[in-house]
C-alpha cells in the first residue's frame, strides 16, 4: 500500500471517536429543499389516503398551514378504524371518511368506493401516506400521473412490506424514503423525491425508521408541490 491510498480495512474498524456514540452526517440528506415553493396558481386539492399513525398526514398539513405549501387537504380517506390518522384530521377539522376494506369482497370494489370519496370531495391529487393496502387499476386510473405514495425506503431497493426491517436486514449503510407515482406494480412508479439516511451501528427498528420519517416529513410537501408543476397546476415560470 503507498502512502497515499486508503486503507480500506481502516474502513471495517471503528475509529475510537464513533465507538462510543455516532453521529448523523447531515450531508447525507437531500440538501437542496427550497424554504418555500411558489405561491403561484390555486391552492392543490389533496385527498390523503392513510392507515395508520398520521405523522406524514400531519407534516403535509402543518407544511399547509405555515404557507410553505398551497394546497388543501379536502378529505382523510382511512381504512382502519383504529387509525390514530382520524384523530388527527379530527384535529384539524379536515373532514375524514372510513372505508373499511373488510366491507368489501373485491379490490376493485373497494377501491371504486375511495374514488366516488375522493371525486366527490373534488380531490384533484391523491397522496397515500401509510397507506396498507394494494390499490388496482380501478383507483389509479381515476387518477393518472395524479397519485403518490411515500415509502421508507430508497427506491428500486427494499419494495413492498417492511422496508425498514429489509434494509436492516441487508446490512446497508444507508437507507432512506421515496415519494414517487403510484402504478401498477408495488413502488415502482416514477420517482419524485428522494432523501438518504445513515444507518447506525446500533440502530433499532424503531430508531431508523424515526429517522426516516424525519426525512419522509421533509420531502412529501415538496413532492406535492413537485407533482402539482408536472400536472400544470402551477406556472411554470
Ligand atoms: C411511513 O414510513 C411511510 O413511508 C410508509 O408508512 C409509514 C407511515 O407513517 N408508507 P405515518 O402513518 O405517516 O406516521
């Protein structure tokens, strides 16, 4: 080895510094998130889509009422009736809708009912923020190049089911969270937003996903915003 080439095994050893406690290299994130998007054009009419705790519905409302996104969420369409979601809605005064899919025998049915919900609350983009279930055809149709996901994972890898647990599994050193389209086929469509993270040696299920979420938080409202410009519902320039 000379002088000046890395000493990869040094790598694999952990330096006295970070064997006590690691830090969050912060230029690991999505750096370039403007403070604000454009006011230009009318506010966005959101339908959100959740099953469980809300934390992303919370930060694309709190991204909503700190004027940093124009926008509107019309309707929470949630599918859980223990979903701590509507309590937040609740919170807000955003109206909210259960639609228990246990009430219905097809997919498709299902998903045609959260359709007349969201037309009838005239939604015009569809954000699925911890949404649990598979979504058909019948859904994103209605909805074309109008429908995110977010999921905790930096996309291609880790799809589907317990992307957290996949990534800590796979011993990656860094993971993250991804808004894109919805299509088809489970987190794949294209991507609109990404943000990495670091996994730590110690982490835990729950300490890498909180940090996630943290990013996940940071990223939807811009993604909205992101989408939005593509459908034209804001000026380009
Ligand atoms: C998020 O981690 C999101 O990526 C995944 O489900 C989780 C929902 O969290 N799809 P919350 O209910 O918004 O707190």
């Amino acid at each position: 080895m000379t002088e000046s080439s890395p000493d990869f095994n040094a790598v694999n050893a952990v330096p006295a510094a970070l064997s006590r406690k690691e830090t969050v290299d912060s230029s690991l994130v999505f750096p370039h998130l403007p403070a604000n998007l454009p006011k230009a054009g009318n506010p966005i009419k959101l339908g959100v889509m959740a099953s469980g705790t809300g934390s992303n519905f919370e930060a694309v409302q709190k991204a909503i009422a700190n004027g940093q996104l124009n926008a509107q969420i019309l309707v929470l369409v949630y599918n859980n009736p223990e979903a701590k979601v509507a309590d937040r809605a609740a919170r807000w005064g955003i109206p909210s809708v259960l639609l228990n899919h246990r009430d219905f025998q097809r997919r498709e049915d299902f998903d045609h009912q959260i359709v007349q919900t969201l037309q009838q609350y005239e939604v015009e983009l569809v954000v699925m923020a911890g949404w649990m279930r598979l979504v058909t055809p019948v859904l994103i149709d209605a909805f074309p190049n109008r429908m995110l996901n977010i999921h905790p994972s930096l996309l291609p890898s880790f799809r589907g089911v317990k992307a957290v647990e996949q990534a800590l599994a796979a011993g990656v050193k860094i993971t993250g969270c991804t808004v894109h389209f919805v299509s088809v086929e489970v987190d794949s469509g294209p991507i609109l937003l990404q943000a990495a993270v670091p996994v730590l040696r110690d982490d835990t299920l729950e300490t890498l996903h909180a940090r996630i979420q943290v990013q996940e938080h940071r990223i939807l409202p811009f993604a909205i915003a992101l989408a939005a410009f593509e459908a034209g519902d804001y000026p380009k320039s």
